[in-house]
C-alpha cells in the first residue's frame, strides 16, 4: 500500500512539473513571435528612413 502512495503522490508531481514546462514554452513562442513583428516593423522603418 505505501509503495502505492508514493507513486501516486510523485505521478501528480510529474504532471505539474510537465504543465509548467508546457505553459512555459507557450509564454516563450508567444514572446518569440512578438519579436519577430518588432523585428520587422524596425526593418521596415530603418528602410523608410534610409537608415
């Protein structure tokens, strides 16, 4: 019965630590998508100015 509880309480662990990554590699796609649009609204700009 106790080995049991111990896989059931580190099975819950597992999960979050995998939901934390996950919700982690969303908020850096999201972050890395935002720097593409500034990248290129800066290139385009940097171009109308002759920079």
């Amino acid at each position: 019965m106790l080995d049991g509880a111990v896989e059931c309480f580190s099975a819950g662990k597992r999960k979050n630590s995998e939901e934390a990554r996950e919700a982690e590699k969303e908020q850096l796609h999201a972050k890395i998508g935002q720097q593409a649009i500034e990248i290129d609204f800066l290139r385009k700009k940097s171009k109308q100015l002759g920079l």
